[in-house]
C-alpha cells in the first residue's frame, strides 16, 4: 500500500491541533537534528510560513536548533550538516554544543546515556529559548514515538494518565528538580515556554497501526514519503537501530518483530465501547500477563487503530489520547464548577454527592497538587510522583462520605496539606470542621505543607541580600526572583529608600523573603545586622492584595502557578 506524503494542507491542521492556547509568537524553534523526522518538520514548517496569510495569525520566522551531544566521533561533522541543510532553506541555524565535565554538565556519560543525553539536550534547547527569545520549540516526536513511550511507561508501572504517552502541545515546566544548578532545572522562565509536536499523529516507519508491515528503509511511510517526494535532505543515525544501546532502542527492535506481516484490519464492531468507563477499557487493551512486548503491541495496536474513521486531515486519533483528552475535559468542568473562592496559593473544592470514576478523580487530584505543590510546576514530585496506589488513596480519602473524626488535616504527598472545611456558600465563606459538627457542604482546602510539618521545625526564609547587591551595583533595573516555586518576586532596586540601599551595600542589613499566615505567603523584610530582632516590612502579599511600605513599588508578587491542563 502506497502511502501519500503530508501535503501542506494536511500539515496546517496537524499544527493548528497544537496551537498553545496563548495563540502562536512570531517566532519559534525547531529542535533540529537533521534526522527525517525534524528535517521533514522544518521545511514544512517554513513552507507553511512563507505561503500563509496574515489572517492565519502564523509564526513568520522559524530558527532551527542542532545540539551536537559529542557522544559519537562523526557528531561534529552531522552539525554541520545540519547547518548546511538549514542555510538551504534559508533559515537560521543555531549549534549548542554539550561539553562534558565542565558544569553543569556531568562527565561523559557511560551508562544512562540515553537518559543523561536527553537532559543535557533539554538544558541546551531551553537555553537557546532565553536566550534566543523563542517562547515555542517544535520538536518532531511523531507517533513511533509515543507508542514506544507508552510501553516504556507502562513497564514503569504508570497510570492511565501517564499512558496516553506525549502531548501535542504542553508548556515546558520548572523542570524535575529544585538544585538550581542541576540540568533538570529550568525554573520560572519554563512557565512560559512552550513544546509542540504537529507529527504525534503521523507515522514515520515501522509502526502504520493497522494498515500494513512496512521495513525501515521502506520510504512509503507518511514522514519519509514526504522527505522523497519534496527532496529533503536528511541524517540517518544508525545508533538509533542498534538495541543494545538504550531501551527505546530495545523497545523499537521488538515492536518491529511483533509487527503483523499481512495488514490487520478490524471491524467498527471490534473497536472498544465508546459508553464504558475509561478505567476499565484502559485496562482491558493494556493488561497483559507479564506484558511481553509483542503482546503489548497487540494491545497498543488495537488501542491506536481507527475510530469513527479518519479526522479532517486523514490522521488517525489513539484510544489512549482521545479519552485522556475526554478525561482532562472532565476535569476542567469538575473545577469549574466546585473550586469555590479560598486565599491565593490555595484551593477549595467541594466534593458532590455524584460518583465519578477513579480516573476522572485522579484527573483533578493531580491538577490541585500541580497547582499548590512547592516541588517544580510539571515534576513527578509535584503530583505525588504520580504513583497509582499513593493517587487512589488520596481520592479514597477526599471523597470518602467518612466519620467527623476521620476528617482531619493530613497530607498524602507533593507537599500539599488537605484540611477538611464546610463550605456554607459560592463566594468562599468556609468555616473549619470539627468533630461535634456535621458539615453543610463537604469541602477540602488544600494549600502549601508548613514547614513544620515537613521537616520538624525550620522555616521557608531566603536570604536575598547577595541577589540584591549585585542588583544595586550592576544598576539592573528589575530583579526577579523564584519563591519556593510558587511566586515570582520582582524588586527594583533603584526604588528602595536610600537608607535601605546604602545599608544593603554596606554589610549593616540583610534582606530576607520570609512567609507569614495560614498560607505562607511571601512577605519581604530587612533585618539590621546588629538588632538581630529589628525587621522592617518592605511589603507583603495578603489576601486582600498586596500591601507595601511606602508609596514606591519597589516590591511585586506575582502567583505563578497554574490550574491548566497545559
């Protein structure tokens, strides 16, 4: 079966499907390794923007990425060839190079080098974002892919969520850990970055999920088929075949071998039932004693085949993706509805009397404890490290119709504390529970862990005093610091009152972000060196607004965090 290349009309609604819900910047990246996958990704992308029309609200300009990983002898000489590629095209071409050993990078990788090759290509990316100005990477995941990530979760003992593999669209997050100095970190400017990947529904070689057997050189497949019929030059890595170096590879090996060798075609009668409980159907495709690939594929293979037929562009629509998407819907309309007004940096619901599946009460859970969390907005640590049994037992526990006595603050993960309210109206009036008074409306506040609970004793203070300094002396206009990843603070320095000023620059004050209230807000205080009990507020976030000391707004808090799905 032949198969025809992505013509242009196809690839505008394959990138519309990702469009980030701010709308699209002028200008993006592409994370460009001149592979057939981002090679046919770039010329795409740049053909579009040249022919569209103003009216499409499209990025103008697009500037490919290479990150040459110096984990091969002829990585080098790819680079430049993806320089040269790019130049063909006429779009800029920019080369972030990984320098092993020298920091933040760790030595030269041994064992986990897919792995640790991954996190310094991220950290690279992201920085080529900052500083490039790029609020948007492209990257050409297409849908080999996200099978093979789905099996690789899978045997990672992931939940349904996490099964659904890669998204089209998602932001790029604080990144997976709190050591600033770590490559995993990415901080607040990943808030506002963004990844797309317009292929996720496209195949690119082996895997043409219920059509036929197609080999790795066969170019009849949809993303090599477009590089031969437009002509596009492209890299091929053969490391990328060889099993032995890194799981996917493994995991791509075998799923070539399980592939049917005559096409598989099933009936609209075969297909799952679109009225059954998204938990159950998950785990009738995916359950598999012992779960051998081969027989994982089965499953997958079922999972992705055709429903309802083709969408507009002809791309077929995995089960997995469409009913995560019907579940995050679900939990959109679950907060919508029952998230009541409660302090910033916290969140209150109400729990209805109506029964919802544990897949839509995980669904929620996990986008209350993105949002209070102090670990890095879109972490694992953040959401629990989305451990199924640790996640069903918070939903057990929220929704439980349990005794007065049982109702007790407690905390099950993330960092998050749950403290069980009555809600008595809409606007947010709550009053605490007790164990002599049966609540009206069932409710849950959840907001961030005291650091007494989390350590024992201690406290969230920072001292800013350094960050402050070389504010004053470099006469930066703005500083702009993470919070306990929950608030940007922003100081100008410039509009601090000169005796604060000269004292900073001094030695004789320090300058601390300390918390105060229920729900530890940021405050902003100046602690003289020689009265070590003498502070003064410079400002304050309450929950009336924010409150400062003197007309000047040397001071901004801002919540970063967000509820989105994204």
């Amino acid at each position: 079966m032949s198969l025809t290349p992505i013509s242009l009309q196809e690839f505008r609604v394959l990138l519309s499907s990702c469009r980030p819900p701010n709308g699209w910047p002028s200008k993006i990246g592409v994370a460009f390794s001149g592979g057939p996958d981002s090679a046919c990704l770039l010329h795409l992308l740049k053909t579009l923007f040249m022919t569209c029309s103003s009216s499409e609200q499209l990025p103008s300009q697009v500037v490919a990425i290479t990150v040459d990983h110096r984990l091969q002898p002829a990585s080098a000489q790819a680079s430049l060839q993806c320089r040269e590629m790019a130049q063909s095209l006429g779009v800029p071409h920019r080369l972030e190079v990984v320098k092993w050993g020298c920091h933040p990078f760790p030595p030269l990788p041994t064992n986990a080098v897919e792995s640790t090759g991954r996190d310094a290509r991220y950290y690279l990316l992201h920085n080529a974002m900052v500083s490039g100005d790029l609020s948007l990477m492209a990257m050409g995941h297409h849908l080999d892919d996200q099978v093979e990530t789905m099996i690789m979760r899978d045997d990672q003992g992931s939940q349904i969520l996490g099964l659904a593999g890669m998204r089209k669209c998602r932001r790029w997050g604080m990144g997976a850990t709190l050591d600033s100095k770590s490559l995993k970190w990415y901080g607040a400017s990943g808030m506002s970055k963004w990844i797309v990947r317009p292929f996720l529904s496209v195949s690119k070689v082996w895997l043409l999920l219920s059509l036929q057997r197609l080999c790795v050189k066969n170019l009849q497949a949809r993303i090599l088929a477009t590089c031969d019929a437009l002509k596009i030059d492209y890299i091929i890595d053969e490391t990328n075949f060889q099993p032995s170096l890194t799981p996917r590879n493994m995991i791509r090996s075998q799923l070539a071998e399980a592939l049917p060798s005559q096409p598989v075609k099933h009936s609209q009668t075969q297909l799952p039932e679109l009225g059954r409980p998204p938990a159950v159907e998950f785990n009738d495709i995916l359950e598999c004693e012992g779960r051998p690939t081969s027989a994982l594929y089965s499953r997958v293979s079922q999972a992705g085949d055709f429903r309802d037929g083709c969408d507009a562009a002809g791309i077929s629509k995995p089960l997995l993706s469409h009913h995560t998407n019907l579940i995050a819907s679900s939990a959109d309309e679950f907060l919508s509805t029952n998230v009541v007004p409660s302090p910033e940096s916290s969140l209150c619901i109400i729990i209805p009397n109506e029964e919802i599946s544990d897949a839509h009460k995980q669904a929620v859970l996990l986008r209350v404890l993105r949002y209070i969390s102090p670990f890095p907005w879109g972490s694992p640590h953040a959401e629990a490290r989305r451990k199924t049994r640790s996640l069903k037992d918070l939903a057990d526990r929220i929704w439980s119709p349990s005794s007065l006595v049982a109702r007790q603050p407690f905390t099950q993960g993330a960092m998050v504390m749950w403290t069980p309210v009555d809600v008595l109206n809409v606007s947010g009036r709550v009053r605490f529970t007790n164990k002599t008074r049966e609540p009206l409306n069932n409710g849950w506040l959840a907001s961030r862990l005291p650091p007494s609970r989390q350590y024992g004793s201690g406290s969230l203070d920072e001292d800013i005093t350094g960050n402050v300094r070389k504010a004053l002396v470099a006469n930066i206009a703005v500083l702009e610091l993470l919070w306990d990843c929950r608030y940007i603070i922003k100081i100008r320095p410039s509009l601090l009152s000169h005796p604060v000023r000269v004292s900073l620059l001094e030695g004789g004050s320090t300058m601390v972000v300390s918390t105060q209230g229920r729900y530890l807000q940021p405050e902003v205080v100046v602690r003289q060196e020689r009265a070590k009990a003498e502070e003064t507020v410079l400002a304050r976030y309450s929950n009336s607004g924010q409150e400062t000391n003197g007309s000047r707004q040397a001071v901004e808090f801002k919540w970063i965090r967000t509820l989105d799905v994204l």
